[in-house]
C-alpha cells in the first residue's frame, strides 16, 4: 500500500496550519486516504508548530510515524523534525530564511533549496506569500497536480479581497516549476486514486452529527479543543435553524441547555475538562428533573489547565463521577470523525428516550486532527420522533410516573392540561418537592427510595441499548488490544504493521465506556487471550472501570500521559514485548 | 400583550384556556413572611394579563423564596442555587411563545448566581425577574447576604457585616435591564402592577422586592420599610431618565424609593436571533435529511 506524508513545520503566526491543510486537502480531491495533524501552542503568535499530513492509497488511522518531505519555515523545523523522514525524503527550505548545508541532515535525505520570499517579492511585499511558492514546490514533489493545488488555494482565499486569489495562483505555481526544473517528483508520490473525499476533524463531525439529530440549541463558552464544534455550528446557524449561544460560563452553557430542553428541542453543550468541571452539578440537576442533554468533553492534558493543546485521556474519571449523588448517565466515547458523527447521533437519541444526559467523551487528537472519510459513510437522514408524545388527558398528569423502564411520559410547556414543575430536589411522581416539609416522614421516605429506583433502572436500558464493544480483527488472535477513542486510530495502524511482521492481533475498543454490560462484555472478552491496554492516561482509568463493572483484569498496560498522542511503532514495540 | 404560542396540540381557543391560580400545594414560608405577598402579586399580575397557564414557565433556584413555583398551577421549573436566570433564558430560547418569570431570593440572584443576571440583563432577553430581596440567607438559617447593610449581624457575621452591600437597583441600570422597578411586600396592589407590567414588557424586566424575612432579619422589617418607602410614581420620577434612575437608584436612609426607576423599549435578544424569527425554536424542523449538499464544503 503506497503512502506518503508531508510534514511542515514553523512559527506560530507562519501559516503553518493553512499550508498543512492545503496539501492535506489536496491529497483528499484526489481520492487519496487523508490523516492531518496540527500541532501547536496554546499561543497566537510565536512557538514552534507543525502539521503532518499523510496520505494514503488505502485508509489510514493515524498519523502515522514517518514523512517523505518536510517543509521547514525555520531552522527548528530541520532538528526537530528531519529524524523522522524516510531515507530517500526531502527537505524543502529557504536559503534565504536560514542557511542549510547537506551535512547538517542524514546523507540518506536529500535537500530542496526553494527561493520562496524572492517568488513571493515579484507578487507583493507582503512576506506570507512565500508560502504559496513553499506549497508549489511541495505539491509537485508530492505528486499533486497543479490545478489541485490551485483549486484549493482558490477555495480557501475567494473570500478574500483584490489580488490574493492571483498572488497564490502565480506564487504557487512558480514554486511548482522551481522544483519541476531540479529534479523528479518524489518516488512515494501517489497518483489520483478516485473521486474526492470528505476530510473532517472529529469537532465537525459532532456538530454535524448533532445537526442531523435534531438539535435546534447549542451554547457553549470557547475552550480548546472544544471551540471548533461552535465554530462550526455558528456558521451553520442561520441555514440550518440551529440557535448557537456562547455563554458567559459553561455553569450557564449547561443550565441554558436544561432550560431550552425543558421547554421542548434537542440540546447540546460542548467543552474541555475544565469547563465540563463547572458542569458537573447541572448535568446532575438534569439527571434529577430527567432532562434530556447531550455534553461533550473534548478532552486536553490536564490536571487544571494542564496542556491546552495537547492530548489527553483523562477525564474519564471526571464524566463517571461527575455530579453529586447517584443519576443515569452514559458516556460514549467516539474513536474516528465517522463514528463521531454517529455516536453524537446516537446521543441524543439515548438521551431523549432515557430523558438523562448522554456524555460524548473526545480528545485533543480527535476533536482536531483530519481526517478522510467517504460521503457513504455520513447519513444525513437520521430519524427524529417528534419530542411530543403524551396527550392531554383528564387525569393528573405525572411527569415523574414510575415505569418499568423507569422513562417517564414527558410533556412540554405550552401544552395545556399537562403542567407540571420539572425539579432539581427529590420529588414525587407529581413533580411535589419531598425535600422540605415532607423529607424524612415515612411517605417521603418511600418515595425518595422509589424515585432513585425509577431512575436509576435506566441504566440497565442504556446498558442494553448504548453501542456494544467491537471486536476488530481475527477472533482467534495471541493479543487482543483493548482500546477506546482516539488511541484506536494508532491500534489499528500498529495491527496493519504487526500483520506485515507475521504478528496476528486483533482489537477490542469499547464505543460506549458506560453502562457497560458485564455479560457482554465478559462473553467477548473470554475468548481473549494475552490483552494489552492502550489509553492515553496515567493510572489506566478504563482498566479501573472494567475491573469494576465486570471483574475483568487487564494487567498489561501502555499508557501515555506526555500530552502526545499514540504513534503506531510505539504500540508495536509494546505489543512485541507483551507477545 | 401576552404574546401567542403556535403550540401543536392546542384544542382550544386561548380563550377558554385556565388562566394561572394557585396550586394544590400551600406555600411554606413562615408566617408573615413577605414572599406570601410576591406570589400573590404574580398570580394576579397574570390574571390581569390573562396569559393561558399552559404558556406561562415560572423558574426558579434554592432558597426560601425559590420554593415559589410549586405553589401557582403554571409550568414550573425548580433547578439550582444561582442558576435561574441561565435556565429562564433556555426556557424563553427553547421556545419564545412562552412568558418566563424568573424568581427567588437576593443569595440565588445577586451571590451566586449574580454573573448570570449581569449577562441576562445586557441581552435584554424577554424575561420577568422578580426577587424577593430580604437581606439575608433564610433557607440556612440566617446569614449576611450581598444585600445584607454594613454592620448588620448574622451568624456568619457575628460583629457585623464588613462589606458594603450591592445595590441591585443600581446594578440592573448598568447591566442595560430595560425595565427596572423595586416594589414592597407591604404594598400589594403596586407590586402587582409593578409585576404585570414588567411580564408585559418587551425585554428584560426586573423587580427588585423588599420581602422582609420575619425570623431571620430584624433589621429591615414591614415597619422599617413602612417608615421609609415613598413612590416614584408619586414624586415626578421620570422613568425615561437614566441619568434620574441612577441618581434615585442610590438613595437609601430615611426615604427609600419603590415604584418604576427605568422603562426603554429595545430590541430584545429574540428579536435580533434571526433563527427565532421562524417561530418557536421548540416547533421548528429539525435534522438534515435531504441536505446532502451540505458535504460539499468538506470536500
């Protein structure tokens, strides 16, 4: 399977991520399997960042752990970064911008001197034109035909004003014929493949999702990673009917999303942990008064403000817990944009059906690496049963009617004959406060211990309806990686490599963290044999949950706590030693 | 000027709708507690309004005085200490045919929950607030509130309250409300007025309400405000005057004004979303089916 990854590295402030994303993109129009990475600080201007895109011939999961061509901005960008070119990769700079002799990189790498900012000089003064000139010079060693490339960069700057669109085009291409007069494209480049695909980070696949399941209220207060899903929605707004609300604290994103679901539409709230903390007493209150809502937590490194644009798993603790008491919850945990966008899918619909808050839990690397995906794989036509499902009747309505499924028939304002008050304090099924004068009288007490039983028996619903774990690979396999989100991408990249050493595995990624159900779960982990865990945290959180909810031990661990996220040669060397 | 609601299972016409009474649950307040006088200045504010009780959305936080929903016959919703507002504002964008009354005390608006207000009052989003401000912490058992008067003593401040308090008056005025009124639990029939025609105006509306707390403030009792309130409506208070709203926002002592500070007709939040303009949000379609073309823009 032919691939190529181009890898471009600079400033802050550079461009960096729009010239990343022009060759990631233009990799995807020509039908090529597409994984894009940015990598920054959590600054504006200055600090190193670079982006990777990897193309493919077939789907690639991951980042991947190696590059073809770099295009470094700077001097950092050539000691940071050309360790990890292939022999036979390319180094493309600007003598202009910084000196580069061929010893100062491995005599298996050849290097590209592009004059960028002298190309840049015939169009305008304004210096960031050189990256059009840098991009030239890397589409054509990329295997990128020119007009792709030119396409791309008209559809990126239309928006703009006068000359740009010209400037890039003329720029772009001048830096294309430079490097067509010094040599051959690069031996990795990979021809058009087939019709264009979609390239999507995981924060657009939730908003997408979240659009398509009905949701008609999004408030959200920015914070990274989290911010592209309103970035998203926002622009989408007024097209799509969706109301977007940035919030002055995420304390009012979820109290707002009670409030609007209560009144009758489909909700969701989205941030990183630190916001999502703030949260935790609403999401409670909606456990408690049984209002439907969906959260996000597109996690980063934490504790506190930890690393802002670095990856983490660990706020699986935090959505477990989060909340005073005990309420339903379940939390789903999305591993690719195409599963992202039917997970958030299916979130709102088990939060409407089991009226309680459904936790979608992403990452860093997630939430924002691109990546290719087919128009076949994305449904737009989700079905949404109308929210309005109890008539009025002449008895008093119970909103808090106790069911064997312990889901209540749910009414809405504006409907007559159905008033009821929706609660944060223990009620009857009535909506009648038991907290006060009644709290602790026998009656009360019967019914606050049947109202903890009415809710919490919907956990064995959620538990049988929430998406089971998967098994991917031969069920008979000497390892069994058990993985869950982002991580999985690097697994099923690191199987492919195992596979390609002899080395059979398989994986078992669990697309729901919770409920769980412990038969299921344990039927399919009894054929198992040596298991090795891959979560991106320090104490192995879902190896605790699993052993708690199912008994089941999963002694070896590889874990990750350095904000970086999984590369497939790290999860095969581990699985070498497990094996 | 209660404002229609497109609600899909309306039989009736809103006519012969019942209007909002009091509940089968009997308020729990103390006896004598000013809040009796706020609930029933709701009620009959909405009487006079005649908006169906089907349409009519009372939220409220934690307190003494938050307990108040339970005991009207509209829809109701109890959440969390400081977090009315932020619910109220759910409630009015899930579907703005609604009419939603915010209530509660002076710890649930102007402590906790007071950055909520600020922001609420600044969108001018269509909502009544009405607080029943009586200077202390009720609910557990009596301490210093922000509205609580230096030097005054409570549990927590057994020497007396060292901080100055917040004017919530004042406050509402800077934050942009526009419709800002104090009324007094000792005077029924101008709160009731006061009340409806905040519900009735288009944009934020706040009532501030002095409703003493007979069992845990014996500072600013009925009688201490008897002696002191006087009506702007009776001393040539222009509420078109912000400069004058502020000016009498500040005054406190032997006379304390009640009554209309500030009333400005803007556009309120609802009217600038332009996603609200297709009716209630709560009634809109919803999904993508059949936009397909939507996944162009990730090519």
């Amino acid at each position: 399977m032919k691939e190529l990854a181009v890898r471009v590295g600079g400033q802050a402030g550079d461009g960096i991520a729009s010239i990343g994303e022009s060759i990631a993109r233009s990799f995807s129009r020509m039908g090529l399997h597409v994984f894009g990475l940015n990598a920054y600080q959590s600054v504006i201007r200055g600090g190193h960042v670079w982006y990777h895109a990897r193309a493919s011939e077939g789907k690639v999961h991951c980042q991947g752990d190696t590059a073809d061509i770099l295009y470094a901005l700077d001097r950092q960008t050539v000691d940071v970064h050309a360790s990890i070119l292939r022999p036979g990769g390319t180094v493309i700079f600007d003598p202009e911008k910084f000196p580069l002799a061929p010893t100062d990189v491995s005599s298996e790498l050849h290097l590209l001197p592009v004059p960028t900012l002298e190309i840049a000089r015939k169009y305008t003064s304004q210096s960031i034109l050189q990256n059009a000139a840098g991009i030239g010079a890397t589409a054509f060693l990329a295997g990128i035909p020119l007009d792709v490339i030119h396409q791309v960069l008209t559809d990126s700057f239309g928006r703009k004003a006068g000359d740009v669109v010209t400037w890039n085009i003329g720029a772009s291409a001048d830096g294309y014929r430079f490097a067509e007069t010094k040599g051959p494209i690069h031996p990795k480049a990979i021809a058009k493949k087939g019709p264009p695909k979609l390239l999507m980070t995981g924060n657009q696949a939730i908003a997408l999702g979240a659009a398509a399941a009905g949701c008609k209220f999004l408030v959200q207060y920015p914070m990274t990673p989290a911010t592209s899903i309103m970035h998203w929605l926002a622009a989408h707004s007024r097209a799509l009917g969706i109301v977007v609300k940035q919030s002055e604290d995420e304390l009012a994103s979820i109290n707002m999303a009670i409030g609007a679901s209560f009144a009758g539409v489909r909700t969701m709230t989205a941030s990183s942990g630190g916001g999502f903390a703030l949260m935790t007493e609403g999401l409670g209150m909606a456990g408690m008064a049984e209002v439907p809502v969906v959260v996000v937590d597109a996690a980063r490194a934490g504790p506190s403000t930890g690393l802002p644009t670095k990856t983490e798993q660990g706020d699986l603790n935090l959505l477990l817990g989060a909340g005073q008491g005990e309420w339903p919850r379940a939390v789903l945990a999305p591993s690719d944009p195409v599963e992202a966008y039917r997970l958030t899918a299916v979130a709102f619909d088990l939060a409407e059906r089991f009226q309680t808050p459904v936790l979608v839990l992403t990452d860093f690397h997630l939430a924002e690496a691109m990546e290719g995906v087919d128009r076949e794989e994305i449904d737009l036509n989700i079905p949404i049963p109308s929210l309005f499902t109890v008539a009025p009747d002449s008895h008093r309505y119970r909103r808090y009617l106790d069911t064997e499924s312990g889901v209540s028939p749910r009414a809405f304002p504006g409907q007559p004959g159905l008033n009821h008050i929706a609660l944060s304090d223990e009620h009857d099924e009535y909506g009648g406060d038991v907290s006060d004068i009644r709290a602790g009288i026998p009656a009360a007490i019967a019914v606050r211990k049947k109202m903890m039983e009415k809710r919490m028996r919907k956990l064995k619903g959620l538990a049988k309806e929430a998406p089971p774990p998967v098994l991917e690979g031969p069920a008979d396999a000497p390892l069994t990686f058990v993985a869950w989100g982002s991580p999985v991408g690097a697994v099923r990249d690191a199987m492919t490599i195992l596979h390609e050493k002899g080395k059979a595995t398989n994986l078992l990624r669990f697309p729901t963290l919770y409920p769980l159900d412990p038969d299921v779960v344990r039927s399919m982990f009894a054929r198992t044999r040596k298991t090795l865990l891959i979560e991106g945290n320090f104490s192995g959180q879902f190896a605790h949950l699993l052993r708690a909810e199912t008994g089941i031990e999963l002694p070896q661990k590889f874990l990750k706590y350095d904000g970086e996220p999984f590369y497939p040669h790290q999860i095969v060397a581990r699985a070498q030693e497990v094996l | 000027m209660a404002e229609s609601v497109a609600a899909p299972i309306v039989s009736q016409s809103a006519t012969q709708l019942p209007i909002v009474g009091k509940s089968e649950v009997r308020p729990t307040w103390c006896p004598g507690c000013g809040d009796y006088s706020v609930v029933a200045s709701i009620e009959m504010a909405l009487k006079r309004l005649k908006i169906p009780s089907k349409d009519v959305v009372i939220v409220s936080g934690i307190g003494c005085s938050s307990n108040l929903p339970h005991f009207l016959s509209s829809y109701g919703f109890h959440g969390l200490h400081g977090r009315t507002i932020p619910v109220a504002e759910g409630v009015r964008w899930g579907n703005h045919g609604l009419t939603v009354i915010g209530t509660g005390g002076d710890g649930d608006g102007f402590g906790i929950g007071v950055g909520h207000l600020i922001h609420a009052m600044r969108r001018n989003v269509k909502l009544t607030y009405v607080t029943m401000d009586n200077q202390v912490y009720g609910l557990t058992t009596g301490q210093a509130s922000p509205t609580s008067r230096m030097g005054q003593k409570t549990k927590s401040t057994p020497t007396g309250v060292i901080e100055n308090p917040l004017d919530p008056v004042s406050l509402a005025l800077a934050s942009g409300a526009t419709y800002v009124a104090r009324g007094f639990s000792g005077d029924v029939k101008h709160l009731t007025d006061l009340v409806a025609n905040g519900i009735a105006h288009k944009g934020f509306a706040f009532v501030d309400v002095f409703s003493p707390c007979v069992t845990y403030n014996k500072v600013n009792t009925f009688d201490f405000f008897r002696q002191r309130v006087y009506k702007l409506e009776s001393a040539g208070h222009d509420p078109s005057d912000l400069g004058a709203a502020f000016q009498r926002s500040l005054e406190w002592g032997d006379k304390i004004p009640i009554g209309l500070f500030y009333s400005v007709e803007k556009p309120t939040y609802e009217d600038l979303e332009e996603v609200l303009a297709a009716g209630p949000l709560a009634y809109q379609p919803s999904g993508l089916k059949g936009r397909e073309k939507l996944l162009d823009e990730f090519v």
